[in-house]
C-alpha cells in the first residue's frame, strides 16, 4: 500500500489481518473501533478487503475449506508522529485483537467451523 508521505504523521504502518470470512472481519472491525487512540499523535483507519483474488494464499486456503465465503482481510493503517507512539499505540491494537479473536474462537459459530476445518 504506498501512500504519500506526510510530514505531520511520518511514521506508518499498516497490518493485514485474515479472517476467514467477511462477517468475522466486520465484527472484528466493530469492536475494535468502539475505542479511539488516546493520543492526537496517532491517527488509525480501518478498511476490509473481502476481495481473495488480491492475495493467492489467502485464495489457496479458501479452496481448502468446506465452506464457499471467501476470506477477508482486516487492515489497519497507523500514522504516528513518532516511532514510539506508533509502538504504543499498535501494542494496544494487538492485545485488543487478541481478545477479540479469542472470543470468535469460543463464541462464534463461523470461526468454530473454521478451526475444525483446519485441524
């Protein structure tokens, strides 16, 4: 994803996260943008990519599963005015998407026919 430079927010980094189905990545979507960065020196977006044709891994596994969703990729943009603060601020993001995902695993029914499907 190139992107302009931006003087204001010089440090970036976007993370791609799969999901093995457009509905868990929108849930993981709207939970995780429930809570705004803290700081005004960081600045985050969201945006799902449900297209698998983008990322042939991603379309490989979804002709290895039972089921005929494809996969979709949650990605999260950060910019930060320094190094630090974009660390702080994607450390947050992680143990958050931990949970979130620990929760699909226990609770949602997609993620459990997912899991069986790969074991």
């Amino acid at each position: 994803m190139a992107s302009e430079f931006d003087a204001e927010f010089p440090c970036s980094l976007t993370i791609d996260v799969p999901f093995p189905t457009p509905r868990l990545a929108s849930v993981a979507h709207k939970a995780l943008a429930v809570d705004k960065e803290l700081s005004p020196l960081v600045v985050r977006t969201f945006s799902i990519d449900d297209n698998s044709a983008s990322s042939p891994s991603l379309e490989s596994t979804a002709t290895t599963t039972a089921t005929t969703t494809p996969p979709a990729i949650l990605r999260v943009h950060y910019k930060a005015t320094t190094n630090r603060m974009l660390r702080v601020a994607v450390n947050g993001l992680m143990e958050s998407l931990n949970l979130v995902v620990e929760v699909m695993e226990e609770l949602d029914v997609d993620a459990l026919e997912h899991s069986r499907d790969a074991q």
